[in-house]
C-alpha cells in the first residue's frame, strides 16, 4: 500500500493547532550549526498545559519571535535539556528569562541533566536556576510531572561523556509521543519507546561511524523493524544526510505501518492528527 504524505505548504494565515510541536531547528552536528543551513532553535511543543522549547540551541529565540503563527517566549511555562551541548542549550537562559516574564517573576519550569546546572560549568546560570519555581533532573525512567495532564519519562541515552536523556511524552486524552536525542542506538530503545504514536529522532549519519555515538539511518531501518509508530520524524542531520537528500531518505525508511518524513526548518505537526503543514524558516 502506498502512504501518501500529509505535508502541505501554508498558503495564507493560519492558526497553530491546540496541540503541536514546531521545529525551531534540523541542524544536526557543529558543522550544520556554524553554517546554518539549518537552524539551529529546537523543538517548540504545545501539549496538555505546557508549552516551551526541548533543546533550544542558537536562534531558538529568533525563530519564536519570527514565527507564523505567532509564538511568544513569555508564553513558555516548560523548558527541556536532552544534554548539554552548546547546539542543544545555548538559549536556554534567554527563554528562561521570557518564562520568568523578564525575570520579574519566579515561575516556570526546567528539566535538565544533574551535569547542566548547579556546577562550576553550569549551562543554566545560577542567575536564572534562582529564578525557576521548579527544576527537575533527569534520572532514567523517572516520570517527571510536568502538568496536571501531561507527564514525560527519560530515557537513558550515551552521548559522547556527557549525560543525555530521550523523553516520552504522555497526556490525559492526547497522543504519546517520544523524542530519541543524539546517542548510540542502544537495546532498550525498541521497548521504552514502544507506546509512542510519533516519534522524533537525531539522525545525524547516513551509516555507522566508528566510535560517534550518534544514530544513522540504517539503525533507524533497523528500530523500525519492531517499532510501529504512526509517523517518525528525522531532525538533526549532518551535513552528509542534506546533501544526499532527507526526503529520499524518509521515503526509503518509510513502512507499511509507518509513515517517515524528513522534518524541516518551520515544519508544524498537530499532536492530535498527526498532520503536518510547513512555514518555512527564511
């Protein structure tokens, strides 16, 4: 059977769905970063009660206040670290400083790794850690409460001698979906993530190399093999996967019971239906 994409160009003004996560950001490796032929800004996500950005590297800002449909950083109530790479949190404290509405207010939330704050090489100052209702760290298979409806668990990843942590996300009434960061691929992934309807994966290499614990695309065949998950989403690719084209990738990783799309800088997805429109990134 073939799967037709649900990827659709906006043509005029439109509003974000209830629920949905945008991508701020594809870059995938330092090289991709510094040259930002993809941004760099994360993952915004509106799900349940929260709303805020999982790993805003450089430009997260920019592109929140570029956006169309509107978003605001002092609309963030939720902040989220995978690790602590520069491309995963370098504006991690200038949002936390629109969660706090300026630093005016304590508010707000924040999990992170135990090695990202309270350290002499914190990447959340201690300036704004102070001025957060509450951080959470990450501890693997802990579900951290985020909202009355909304949970995430961690999953333990390995990244390259830092702490590193992938989320599945569940909500009252609301799909669950699942974020793999940069690591290896790693055994226990096909079980944890197995609930999730989406899922978002690092994809930084177009096959293994060597001792780079990041996942390529063949192991992304392979996890597809046993996971089922309605749609997957491929971000944070290198430099070698944009230039052999993302688009044929996803169409080849592509299932009988998985659709897989390439994401790109502005992609929108509903939470709900699991439909995807795109608003460019300029």
């Amino acid at each position: 059977m073939e799967k037709k994409s649900a990827l659709t160009e906006t043509t005029g003004p439109m509003q974000n769905p209830e629920h949905f996560i945008r991508f701020l950001g594809t870059a995938g490796t330092r090289f991709t970063m510094l040259s930002q032929r993809r941004a760099s800004g994360g993952i915004w996500f509106s799900y349940g009660k929260c709303r805020g950005v999982i790993d805003p590297g450089p430009g997260s800002l920019v592109h929140i206040c570029h956006a169309s449909p509107a978003l605001s950083p002092l609309d963030i109530n939720t902040l989220i670290l995978t690790h602590r790479h520069i491309d995963h949190s370098c504006d991690l404290n200038v949002l936390s400083e629109g969660m706090t509405l300026r630093s005016l207010v304590k508010k707000g939330q924040v999990l992170l790794t135990r090695d990202s704050v309270g350290c002499p090489d914190a990447v959340l100052l201690d300036y704004f850690a102070k001025k957060i209702e509450h951080i959470h760290i990450h501890e693997d298979g802990a579900l951290t409460q985020l909202a009355d409806d909304v949970t995430v668990e961690s999953v333990w990843h390995k990244h390259h001698g830092v702490e590193c942590f992938g989320l599945i996300f569940r909500g009252q009434g609301l799909a669950t979906w699942g974020v793999v960061s940069d690591t290896r691929a790693l055994p226990h992934f096909p079980k944890r993530y197995e609930e999730c309807k989406m899922l978002i994966v690092n994809v930084t290499l177009p096959y293994p190399w060597g001792k780079l614990d990041h996942i390529s695309i063949p192991e992304v065949a392979s996890l597809l093999q046993v996971l089922r998950p309605e749609l997957l989403l491929l971000t944070h690719m290198g430099p070698m996967i944009l230039d052999r084209g993302p688009e044929e990738i996803a169409k080849e990783l592509t299932t009988q019971d998985t659709w897989v799309t390439a994401a790109e800088d502005g992609m929108i997805v509903d939470l709900e239906t699991l439909s995807q429109s795109l608003e460019k990134i300029a």
